[in-house]
C-alpha cells in the first residue's frame, strides 16, 4: 500500500515538475532549448501514467511472480557500472540544483521544474548506490 501511495506522490509531482517545463518559455540562451516544453509534455504523459496505473493496481500479489526480473543479470555489477552509478549520483543532484539555482535567479520557471524533476531520481538512485558500494 505504502508503494502505491507513494508512486502516485511521485506521479503527482512529476505532472506539476512537467507542467511547470511545458507551460513557461524556455531558456533563450541554450541551442536546444526549444526541446524543454516538448520534454515536460512527456513528463507529463509518463507521470500521469505512472499515477494512473499505481491507483488502478489491484491485487498486490500480481507485482511478483517470485522468479527474478528478465532484465536482471544474476552477477554483481561490473567495476564500470559501478563508477557510472556513483558519478550520476553526485553530478545528478548538483545538475539538478544547478538548475533550480539558475532558474530562480534568471527568472525561469521552466528550468526550476527541470531541476526539481531530476532530484527524486537521485533519491531513487541510493539502493543502487549502495548495493554498488557494498559489492
């Protein structure tokens, strides 16, 4: 029950995070910067997805069937992975503040949504940080 409520939180924050990227003009700055409102548009999408089948999830014993997931390798994670997963885990948080930073200061809402969209996946990135670590 606790990780469906907090799949459509985390659903829930993503659409505002989304809304807030796809409904306020984007950098004028940056060469791309007219991919930010399309990128918050999806945002929006996944997350209301993400929401929407959590709420519509029914009988909890149906999320595990008890044999391993297919993607999963069954070997520990390789030294490569391992820095890859620790250097998301710290450039990711300073990315995102970065952009919440940058954002408030030069007045766009858009790049605040951004930076607030990118730090609960930092948080969602600290099981696999430790499991790195520990292996």
């Amino acid at each position: 029950m606790r990780r469906r409520i907090a799949q459509v939180v985390l659903g829930l924050y993503w659409t505002v995070c989304g809304a807030l990227m796809a409904l306020n003009p984007p950098p004028s700055g940056f060469r791309r910067s007219a991919a930010l409102p399309v990128v918050g548009w999806l945002v929006i999408a996944v997350s209301l997805y993400m929401a929407g089948k959590a709420v519509a999830m029914r009988d909890p014993s149906t999320l595990s069937s008890g044999r391993p997931p297919r993607h999963a390798r069954g070997e520990p994670m390789k030294l490569g992975d391992s820095l890859k997963l620790i250097a998301a885990a710290v450039l990711g948080p300073l990315a995102g503040g970065w952009a919440i930073w940058w954002g408030i200061t030069a007045g766009y809402v858009s790049m605040v949504g951004l930076g607030l969209a990118v730090l609960p996946l930092a948080v969602a990135g600290v099981p696999l940080l430790i499991a790195a670590v520990r292996s």
